[in-house]
C-alpha cells in the first residue's frame, strides 16, 4: 500500500518514520530500528538539521546499500541563502548520501519569515540551486500556525507541507484539502501530540482515513514500536463505532492547551524542562499515578515550581501555550497534595 506525495512522483509508505526521538538511543538500536523499517516495508524517513545526531545516526544506519529502501527527507531551520547552503551540505555529508529526496524549511512560522525565505538572499534560492544540482530533489516546508499557512497555500511554492494532525488537532482539515487541490503532498507531524494521545494505532487510523493526506510520520525510539505502528496498515482502516466513541472521549479529556512535547520551549534559563512537567501532571490527574507522578517531580532538582515567570518560553512555543501558566498550575496541583 504506496501513497503519492503530491505531484512529486514520490511513492510512499503512508506510515512513515520520525526522527526525533533517536536522538537519545545509541547506534545499535538506530541500525534496528532501520532494518525494522525496511522488513515492514515503511519507506519514508523524515528528519532534521536541528534534532542534533538524528542525521548522522540515520546516516551511518543508510550504510551498506541500505538507501535505496527510502525516501529520505530532512530540513533546516535556515532562512537565509548562506545559512541554507551550508545546511544542505551538512545534511549531506551526516547523512551519508549523494542526494536527499526532499529538504524543507523547518518550522515557518510568520509571513516575515516566509518573505525572508523567499527573498533573492533567502534560503528558497539555495535550496533551488541544490534541486538543480541534483543535491536534492523536492522542496517542502514545515509549519506549525493555521493562520500562516492558510495565507500561503493558495500560491506557495513548495512541493510538500508538513502540519501537525491527529484525532484532537483537526484545524489543519482545510489545509490539506487545498493542498491536495494543488498537488501539494501533505505531511503529517505530531501524529500522537507529542505522547498525549495515547491509543497511538486510534490516531493513525483517524489520521489515514483523510484522503488528503500522503504520510504521517510518529516517532519510533525501538523496533517494536515500528511493528506496532506498521500493524495499523495490516488491517481496514475504517473507523468503528467504539473508535468514534473512543476518539470523543480522547478530545474531552485533553483539549485544546495542551503540551505536544515538541521541546521549542527549550532551554529554559532556569533548568526546567517544561515538557516533562506536563507529563508528570498527566500522570497525576489522568493515569491514576499519583503517588509514582509525585516522587518523580519531587526528584526533580529543577521544578515547575521554580519557574521565575521571565517569559522566554512562550515566544518560542508554536502552540501559543500561555506556559507560564501552565507551569503554575502544575506546581499548584503538585504542591497542593
């Protein structure tokens, strides 16, 4: 089962792999993780200039004739001609290839900074003459703001867009049908928020069954959980009755203002990591791990508690989380028992 990315003559797995979470594992368990990958037949990998060894570790992984089992994407956060330039040979060289199928702009998250990238100087140009150069041979852009991106779709540029989506994010419903109009293929990221939705297989089948969608690409840290989330192509797709009631139920308990862990808030100039005290807080109020949630914030030598409200979080949250707040509350709620 292949689906078309876009008019990019790309045939892809409609699960694919994300790149982020590898960056904690060791190179043993990458090259498992990728013979893993080819036996279930998943093909897409995407990755990032800015998930530190991600690249390399992909890369070293690729080796020994293994590449030609994947379309292989990665992004840089450059806006710039420079900048970007430099990135596509670093992706290159870490990743160990002659050429990458797709390189997007990571996290766009403004007009102004589309118009930069844009610009006779902006990184679209450098990414252009690396197409030509047979460097790379798809353009892409990743975002996170429906407001942004609802103002570009109708005239971008771009072959791909990467969006997050899943069975409680649903703003991005719209985009995807434009973007399919236009034969944009459409990415899809934070297919389980971040860890919060928790039915992982519930998400995917929600997110599979939008016929304007080409890939959805969860973080994988292991073999297993690669067969698991490959298991959901190996049966109908179609969303039961129970799936419906349980997706209800999903959206009730989480929201909207919720963490997806994606860590743009990081780092704090006080040593908190923000994203884990959300998830502590889950396990305190919604998994019934009081006492297990409680032991392991206490551990902590940086706390929500110790937050100093100095705001540099929030800007770079592409969520528009009021963290701040939220921090407070989990230091209450954790305080209070």
């Amino acid at each position: 089962m292949k689906r078309e990315l876009g008019l990019t003559g790309l045939s892809i797995s409609p699960i694919g792999f994300g790149g982020i979470p590898i960056q904690r594992l060791e190179q043993e368990q990458v090259d498992a993780i990728i013979d893993q990958l080819i036996n279930e037949g998943l093909n897409f990998i995407d990755t990032a200039r800015a998930y530190t060894t991600s690249e390399s570790m992909i890369g070293h992984a690729l080796r020994d004739g293994k590449r030609k089992h994947f379309i292989l994407a990665t992004k840089s956060m450059a806006k710039t001609y420079e900048t970007m330039k430099s990135d596509i040979e670093a992706s290159l060289e870490a990743l160990q290839t002659e050429y990458i199928d797709l390189y997007q702009c990571h996290l766009v998250k403004d007009l102004d900074q589309y118009a930069q990238i844009l610009s006779e100087d902006g990184a679209y140009r450098a990414l252009l003459e690396a197409k030509a150069e047979g460097k790379i041979r798809h353009i892409g852009m990743t975002a996170h703001s429906y407001d942004f991106v609802s103002a570009v779709i109708k005239e971008m540029p771009f072959e791909t867009l990467q969006f997050p989506y899943n069975l409680i994010e649903k703003q991005g419903e719209p985009l995807f049908e434009w973007a399919f109009k236009r034969g944009i293929g459409v990415i899809i990221m934070k297919p389980m928020a971040g860890g919060a939705i928790t039915n992982g297989a519930l998400s995917l089948k929600f997110i599979l069954n939008n016929p304007h969608i080409s890939v959805a690409i969860p973080g994988m840290d292991s073999p297993m959980q690669v067969l698991e989330n490959a298991s959901v192509l190996k049966h109908a797709l179609e969303l039961s009755e129970v799936d419906h009631e349980e997706i209800l139920k999903s959206r009730e308990t989480l929201g909207e203002t919720f963490c997806r862990r994606c860590g743009y808030c990081l780092p704090c100039p006080q040593g908190i990591d923000i994203p884990t005290q959300f998830i502590l807080e889950g396990y305190l109020t919604r998994y019934n791990l009081g006492d297990w949630a409680q032991t392991r914030y206490q551990a902590q030598s940086t706390k929500a508690s110790d937050c100093v409200a100095c705001g540099a979080c929030e800007p770079k949250c592409p969520y528009n989380l009021s963290i701040i707040k939220l921090l407070n509350t989990v230091s209450q709620k954790f305080e209070t028992l």
